[in-house]
C-alpha cells in the first residue's frame, strides 16, 4: 500500500513531472491569483497595492462575456413594437404623414387663395398672441409712456414666440438670397420643415422657403380680446368678408378688413436658416442661444 504525502507547494511554479501522482496539491492563499497579477501588469504604476485595494479588491468582476442576444430576435421583437404601435395610432384615429399625403389632406384649391377668406383666421392668431404674451389692454389714451410700458419683457417673449403656432400671422420676406421673394408678403396658412405656405393680398398662394431668408412678422402691442375673456371662453371670431359684405360696405367692414400691420404692433425678425422645424418639433425643442451670420 502505498503512502500518501501531504505537503504545501507554490501553484505559480512549475510541477515536477516525476511522482506527480503520489502528490496532493494543496493551495494556499499567500499569494493569491488576482493580486499578484494585477501588481505584475501595472508595471507603469507607482503603487499596484493601493491601486488593487482602491479599484478591485472586494467588487464583483465579470470574467466571462455576456451572452448576445440574437439579431434576427431583436428585429423581431421590433417589428412587433411598431405593429403594435400602428395599432393604437389606428385606434385613436391618427392620421401619418404618409397617409395623410395619399388622402390629400393638404392640398389646397388654389381658387379658395382669397385674402379676406383668411383674415378670420388671422384675427384668431392676435387673439392667440395676446393671450400668449398676456399682453395689455388699449389705455383710452395713447401716449409715449404707455406705450413702451405696454411692451412685454424680451426675456419672456422670445422663449414664447420659438414655440408659438404661426398659422395665421401675416410673414414677409425681409432678406433673401433669391431677389424674386424679396418684399413678399401673406397671411400663413401652413407651415411646414422647409417651407411657409402664404396667402397674399393679390390673392395668389406661394410658397416660401425657410433657407436662405429673413423673415419679418409682427405681434400686436395691445390685447385684441374683450376685457371680459376668460380662459375659459373661446376666441371671438369675426365671419369673413363675402363679396356682397364688400360692395355693400357694412358696419364692421373696417373691424374685419383690419391687420395687425394696422394697429400698434412689436416686429420681429425670423431667420429661416435656425427656423427650419415642424411646428409640432418646434413646440418641444430646447433652443440654445447662438450667434449666427446670415447671408
């Protein structure tokens, strides 16, 4: 029978080939694996020990690479997010952007391009401006001093007017690489990425691009809602003018014909390059103040 040998060796040295069978190996703990090693790699550091003690000793460490998911599984599971979504998009009656271009939702009769039929439209936008900006009512008297106190606060305005809706304001191309534009003039009857849709006083529709231009656009200094407004109640709305209302020349032609280029306003101007977002993207994009040169 043959005896069994107990004693301590070193497992960083090499085993002896010969009677390694009669041999139990017993290993110790006076120079653990994980120390020695990292202290044998940072050969560049100072201190290996406090660099161990600092960044590994008694965290959990990952030594094997986790398993990955499959491709062809996570596009699966995609496709099923997107179906679901169509889904509830379907449900609650969302119209896409692509659907709503085959169904024709935005095109226009061009023969419907009339300046007076979109005035309405325009005096619910300074309905719109002025409960945005809380802006004043009109004093009985008209001075100086009323007046520059009327205007609101730069630094809550223009955060406002960034994320405002501007269907209905009256835009006008104040600078622009293309000569033809410059001086046009209508009210917006929609806004899209790239381009302003306008109706003008001549009656005609034209489209104008965001890039490459300035654009001018005018708020209305005083408040154009009855004193009485409430949140609560809906915007007074003028009908608009018919052509049997022009010719005949009633009481509230002058009310209904009336712009905000009209009465005292607060002009703006609107740099297209920095400008060129849906309103729907608009209304929650953070925008940074930047300085920029144009044209």
């Amino acid at each position: 029978m043959t005896s069994k040998i107990t004693e301590t060796i070193d497992p960083y040295i090499e085993l002896k080939t010969q009677g390694a069978k009669t041999h139990r190996l017993q290993f110790n703990s006076s120079n653990p694996f994980t120390p020695t090693w990292v202290a044998s790699n940072l050969s560049q550091s100072s201190d290996p020990g406090g660099m161990y003690a600092s960044r590994v000793k008694g965290r959990n460490m990952l030594l094997d690479n986790p398993a990955r998911e499959s491709k062809a599984l996570k596009a699966l599971q995609e496709k099923r997010v997107r179906r679901k979504a169509q889904k509830e998009r379907k449900k609650l009656g969302i119209v896409g952007k692509r659907e709503a271009k085959e169904k024709g939702v935005w095109k226009f009769d061009e023969s419907q391009a009339k300046f007076e039929l979109f005035l309405p439209l325009h005096h619910l936008w300074m309905g719109y401006m002025s409960e945005l900006l809380s802006l004043s009512q009109k004093p009985a008297v008209e001075t100086p001093a009323s007046m520059a106190k009327a205007v609101p606060g730069s630094a809550g305005m223009h955060p406002k007017l960034l994320k405002a809706d501007f269907h209905g304001s009256i835009m006008t191309v104040r600078q622009s690489k293309n000569p033809c534009i410059v001086g046009l003039s209508g009210i917006v009857i929609h806004e899209t990425e790239n381009a302003f849709r306008v109706v003008t006083k001549n009656d005609k529709l034209k489209v104008i691009p965001k890039q490459n231009s300035i654009f001018a656009f005018a708020v209305p200094l005083y408040s154009t809602l009855p004193p009485t407004h409430t949140l609560n109640t809906p915007f007074p709305l003028l009908p608009p003018m018919t052509g049997k209302a022009t010719e005949a020349g009633g009481a509230n032609d002058s009310t209904t014909r009336q712009t905000v280029l009209d009465s005292p306003h607060i002009e703006f101007e609107l740099y297209g390059n920095q400008f060129r977002f849906r309103s729907a993207e608009r209304a929650g994009r953070k925008f940074k103040h930047k300085e920029t040169i144009e044209l």
